[in-house]
C-alpha cells in the first residue's frame, strides 16, 4: 500500500516536473508562440492517439473512424462555449462532447464490434464519414464553412492538464480489471469466452471510452484553433491518428507518447516543405513498417514500479 | 439427478456427422474419460457442451443453483459462469499477459472492482488488487507456479503452458472441468505429475472433471467412468475394467471394426 502510494507520488512529480519545465521556457524565450502552438497539437494528438490505441492496441479492434468522435468533441464543444464562454462553459462542453460521442460509440459498437477485423475497420470509417457529411449538412453546424470565432479557452496548460489526465484514465483503465478483460478479447477471443468473459462487452466499453476521450481531444481543438470546419474531421485525419499508434507501437502508450512528439516536430521543421511533408511522412512510416512492423517501441512501457524494483534486485545481487 | 444431462446431442458439419446422438451424463464429484480414435467427435462434443458451436439438435442441461438450466443455444461466457470450464486441445493462453494477468481475467466476474474506484485508484482499488492476488499466487502454488507471476504466458516451457490453462479454467471456480489432451505432448514424468494433479484436483475442488486422452495407462489410472466414441456415435460406456474387455472398442482402436 504504501508502496503504491510512493510510485503515484512519483509520477505526479513527473507530471508537475513537465509542467514547471515548460513554464520556465516559455518565461526564459526559447518557447516562442509558434513552438507553443507546436507543443498543443502534440497534446492534442497524444489525447486522439492514445484513446485510439486503447481500441486498436489493446481491445484488438481495427477502427479507421477516430476523428468522427473528434469532430463530435469539438462541434459540441465549440457550440456551448460559443453561447456560454467562459471555464464553466468549456468543462460543459467537454462533458456534452463526451456524452454524444460515447453515445454515437455505443450505438455504432453494438453492431459492429460484432463484425471481424477488415469488416470493422471499413463500418468505423463509414460511421466518421456519415458524421462528417451531417455536420456539413447541418444548419446548427453551419454546413461546409464551419463554425468560427470559437472562444478561445484552451491554452498549452489546459491542453497539459487534460493530457495527465486521459493519460491516466486510460492507463488505470488498463491495468485494472475491465482492462485486463480488454486485453483477453485482443489475445484470445475465444478462450476469453472460455472463462466467462463477455467478448462484446468489453469491445465495447474500450470503444465507448475511446470515443469520450477523443472527443476530449477534439474540443480542445475547436477551443485552441478557434475555427472548424467538416473537412477537419476527414478520413486524412482518422488516418494520422493512426500513424501515430502504428509507428510508436500498437499496444504502447509510451510509444503513443514518443511518435506524437516526433511527428509534431518533424512536421514543425518540415513546414516549409508543402506537399513534400506528406512524401516525407509517408517514407517514414513505410520504413517503420519495413523495418520495424511493431512500431518504435512495440507494446513497452515506461514503469517507475519496474524503474525501482530493477533497481533494488540489482543492489541485492551485489 | 445427475449434474449434466446430455440428450441425443447432434452436431452436422455438412454431410458430415461429427457427434450425432450422443447422450450422456456427468455426476457430482466423478472423474470421466471420454477417449475415442482420432476424429471420431470429442473435441467437437467439448466444443458443443461449452457453447462453442451450436449444436444441430439436442440439449445440454446443468443443474445449477436456479435449478437445472438448458444451456444450448446460450452464449459461450454465460456457460462458463454458470460452471463449465476447459483447456483447448491447442493450448490457448494469454500469450502477451503475464501468468498472474492470465489467472486473474478468469476472476473477473469475482471481482467487484468498480470502472470508478480502478480510474481514481481509491484505497479500496488496491485493497481487492491485493486479495485477488493472494488469491492467485495460492492457486498456483497449487501447481508449482507461484514464482512465475510475472512471466509472460509464451514464454512458458510447453507443460507449464498447460497447466496454467488448467489453473485458468479452476480459477472459475467451475463445477465441471473439461480437459481436452491435457497430457498431449508432454514426456512420461510430465505425465504421471499430471495425472497427479488431476486427482488432486478433484479431490481439493469437489469438482467433476471430463478428461479426452489418448494416453490409455492414463485413462485406466483416473477415470471412474469412460465414454467411447467413434465416428461421431458413443459406441461403449462403463468402467475401466469393463472398457478394456468391450470388443466394439477393440475393434475401434485396431481398426478392425469395419
Ligand atoms: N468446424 C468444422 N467444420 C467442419 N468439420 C469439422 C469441424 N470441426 C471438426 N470437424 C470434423 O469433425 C470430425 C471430428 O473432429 P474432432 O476434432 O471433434 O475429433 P477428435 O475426436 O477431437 O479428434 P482428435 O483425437 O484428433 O483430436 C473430424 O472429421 C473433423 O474433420
Ligand atoms: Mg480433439
């Protein structure tokens, strides 16, 4: 008990050390406003693409329609924060978001988490594809121009706080007992059935709680980009999501975490770059899966528990 | 009354008769051999009493503590919580969780841990992780395991693979185990430490166990009742003693029946 007590208090000192860090480089210069808008998106990314590993990697479902409950995250958000604009009126939009994205998950899971692999990836990508033409076709939506003038309520801080804490549901949520029965539909489908564990179930509530978390990724970035249009929330988008969780690791948070970062930079430095940025992100996804088909980190995990407890074997050995 | 009830169960693939009219039954607390040649159905009955497949005609009850339940046509996991469990003829772990993450999974309807309290990691969270664990290490310890928790399931030596799958299915709590070749494979100490261990088993848990094997020394060593089946029909039912004098089940295993 007291044990556990020590490792949370550690990475809640990770977290805050992150924190202080960023802080100070902004106060000092060498984060200016464009390194900043840099650091949010990967943020925001880390939120999209860790809520998609949680289906992908660890429930073992194939979705291709991730930024459908983005999009729902942020057209909620940005409608309630435009009539009521203020903090309350964000946390309300988040819940709004997660609330209609977990719902349209739940609807959409149960009969689709049914199909097999091929079938549910070509079923959630017409799901975000029906989404998008609504949202396009919506009065409330504002149609094919999109909503704008969103009151800008997120900064890099809200962006870091909400990281900490998707990051944190999504890891508890693995390593307790729903997560655990998760992860038995991944390995084993059938001997998970063997031992009473309601396969669709638990599809399902890896879905649903992936859909909420995207959501979460999508109003903050309706509330930082203060414009969205339907043409954000595409088919493209489900797919760089994607390439995030490929390229870290299917089955990594901690992959998750690293790809994000790398990518956000390299998209940073090649901003100059136009089309070729895509030729160059392309090449180094084809290399990753050449060389390295189970992403950079493949399903490892950065553990403070395993960082001391190794420690401490090897002070006994000695 | 017995504990299962199995009538005139039929299972059709195609033209093929895999199990066709087999009835059968288990008691309380009895130790059965179902043993047949290669392809004759048992799998298949294995299959079709678990929910697997769904049976062509038939019906498989349990009684349980609602009383005796019709459990074909129910989904597999609903068998499984009212006390059925199994191995596979072809081991089926967990392969990337570790032994411990294995044992556990199978206790998840025991555990009432909520989605909240594992989120928020209250004190409460911690307090049934570490019950449950106990309760794992305990029942390894049944089986020499208990100082593999950590190891990832496919990184286990071919016996203890097995074994864990039957701590797995034990750790259901089942009334009736089924164990599908559980000694395929493994060298003739592994064998006897096995045979071993099924009757302790069965004598610790108070369950019924239904074993396929092809090891005959086995067979005769364990089982208070065998069923014989071949070509998808029970041709013979009866002791040790008694299926070893049948000339219908001579005649299947040599080959000489038709
Ligand atoms: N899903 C299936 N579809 C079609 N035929 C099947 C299927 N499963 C089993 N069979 C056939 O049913 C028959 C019985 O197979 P089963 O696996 O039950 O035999 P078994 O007694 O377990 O044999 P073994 O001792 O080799 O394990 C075989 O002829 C097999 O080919
Ligand atoms: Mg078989």
């Amino acid at each position: 008990m007291k044990k556990n007590l020590k490792y949370n208090a550690i990475w809640l000192a990770i977290a805050i050390l992150g924190y202080v860090l960023i802080y100070a480089l902004e106060m000092v210069g060498v984060i200016d406003q464009f390194a900043e808008t840099t650091l949010v998106l990967i943020g925001i990314n880390i939120i999209l693409a860790t809520s998609l590993n949680l289906v992908i990697g660890f429930s073992g479902q194939f979705s291709l329609g991730h930024a459908g409950f983005m999009a729902l995250g942020a057209y909620s958000s940005a409608l309630v924060t435009s009539a009521i604009p203020s903090v309350g009126g964000f946390l309300l939009g988040l819940l709004v978001g997660m609330i209609v994205a977990g719902i349209v998950a739940l609807v959409v899971g149960i009969p689709t988490l049914r199909l097999n692999g091929d079938y549910l990836a070509i079923a959630t990508m017409g799901v975000a594809e029906i989404i998008r033409i609504i949202l396009n076709n919506l009065k409330i939506t504002n149609g094919p121009a999109g909503l704008y003038n969103i009151p800008m309520l997120a900064n890099w801080s809200t962006v870091y706080v909400l990281v900490v804490i998707t990051t944190l549901i999504i890891v508890n949520f693995v390593h307790s007992r729903n997560g655990r029965a998760v992860m038995s539909v991944r390995e084993d489908e059938i001997a998970a059935e063997s031992i009473g564990i309601n396969t669709t179930k638990y599809k399902i509530i890896a879905f649903v709680l992936g859909a909420a978390i995207a959501s979460i990724g999508g109003a903050l970035h309706a509330n930082y980009i203060q414009t969205i249009n339907p043409t954000d929330f595409g088919i493209m988008e489900s797919i760089n999501i994607l390439i995030i969780v490929v390229l870290g690791g299917i089955g990594s948070i901690t992959g998750t975490f690293v790809a994000a970062f790398l990518l956000g930079i390299l998209d940073m430095i090649l901003q100059n770059f136009g089309t070729l940025r895509m030729v160059l992100y392309s090449l180094a996804l084809i290399l990753i899966m050449v060389f390295k088909p189970s992403g950079l980190l493949g399903t490892w995990e950065f553990s403070v528990r395993r960082l001391f407890t190794h420690k401490k074997a090897k002070g006994d050995a000695e | 009354m017995p504990l299962l009830d199995v009538k005139d169960l039929t299972k059709n693939f195609g033209g093929l008769a895999a199990v066709s009219d087999v009835t059968m039954h288990l008691d309380n607390n009895e130790l059965v051999a179902l043993i047949g040649p290669n392809g004759a159905g048992k799998t298949t009955l294995f299959n079709l009493l678990t929910g697997v497949i769904i049976p062509s005609e038939g019906t498989v009850s349990l009684q349980t503590d609602k009383g005796l339940q019709v459990l074909n046509k129910q989904k597999p996991y609903k068998i499984a919580a009212e006390g059925m469990a199994r191995t596979f003829q072809n081991i089926r772990l967990f392969k990337d969780l570790t032994v411990e993450e294995n044992v556990l999974i199978a206790m998840t309807d025991k555990n009432k841990e909520g989605f909240l309290e594992s989120i928020f990691r209250l004190p409460s969270f911690y307090k049934k992780e570490a019950a449950l664990h106990q309760q794992v290490v305990e029942l390894l310890s049944i089986f020499k395991m208990e100082n593999q928790l950590t190891t990832l399931a496919r990184n286990l030596p071919y016996g203890a693979q097995r074994r864990l799958e039957i701590v797995r299915a034990l750790a259901t709590k089942p009334k009736i185990l089924f164990l599908d070749e559980p000694a395929a494979g493994m060298n003739p100490e592994e064998t006897a430490d096995l045979t071993r261990l099924i009757q302790q088993i069965q004598s610790e848990f108070h369950i019924t166990v239904l074993l396929i094997e092809h090891d005959m020394s086995l067979v005769m060593n364990l089982a208070e009742r065998i069923y014989v089946l071949e070509y998808g029909k029970l041709i013979a039912e009866g002791t040790p003693k008694e299926i070893q004098g049948n000339q219908r089940v001579i005649n299947a295993y040599l080959g000489g029946g038709d």
